[in-house]
C-alpha cells in the first residue's frame, strides 16, 4: 500500500526515521545538493539543468537527513520547497560550510 509523502512547509523540520549517522547522499542527492554549494547562502535549485523539476521525495530525503532546510516560500507558487544547503549538507559533499551562512544555525 502506497501512501502519499507529506510535503514540508517552510520552516518545518522533517526528522528522518533512520539513523544518519553514516548515511550517504545518493548520486541525486549529490547532484542535488552540489547546486547549492555556488549559489548565494546555499540556495538549492527547484530545477535540474534540463529544466526540470526536481522530485520532491529528492528535496524531502535531502531535509530528512539534515542536509537542507526549508528556506523561503515562494508567494507565486507556495507548493514550490526552496530550500538551502545546512552545514550537514556542506560536511555530506566534503565541504566547509561558509562562516555563518547556510549552517543551519539561526
């Protein structure tokens, strides 16, 4: 029996139900999350390079996992998730989180 995910709303924190600890992105994830180490605080993308969106069980595993948050709601399309890298999110791509922007703290 299939059940539909929930999506999260802005500044709602989804936990995951597995141990992270350990847990890898998957090459999505990766390529996912890679998008935000360019953009200003992090800012992850709704889109792939082809234009299309990317899957929302992507976004919601990426801030299961502590690896995004959710960051701004999109007043033109609210069932859009915009999302930021968190300084989990850095670490799970081998990176340093920049001093104070994206960590995740507020």
């Amino acid at each position: 029996m299939r059940t539909k995910a929930k999506t999260a709303k802005v500044g709602e924190r989804i936990t995951a139900k597995l141990p992270v600890v350990g847990v890898a992105p998957s090459e999505a994830q990766r390529r996912y999350l890679a998008r935000g180490l360019t953009e200003p605080g992090g800012k992850l993308p709704l889109f792939d390079e082809s234009g299309r969106e990317i899957p929302h069980r992507t976004i919601e595993t990426c801030i299961a996992h502590g690896w995004a948050e959710a960051w701004i709601r999109n007043p033109v399309r609210p069932d859009w998730l915009v999302c930021r890298l968190t300084a989990q999110g850095f670490h799970a791509l081998g990176k340093a989180p920049p001093g104070g922007e994206a960590s995740g703290q507020h």
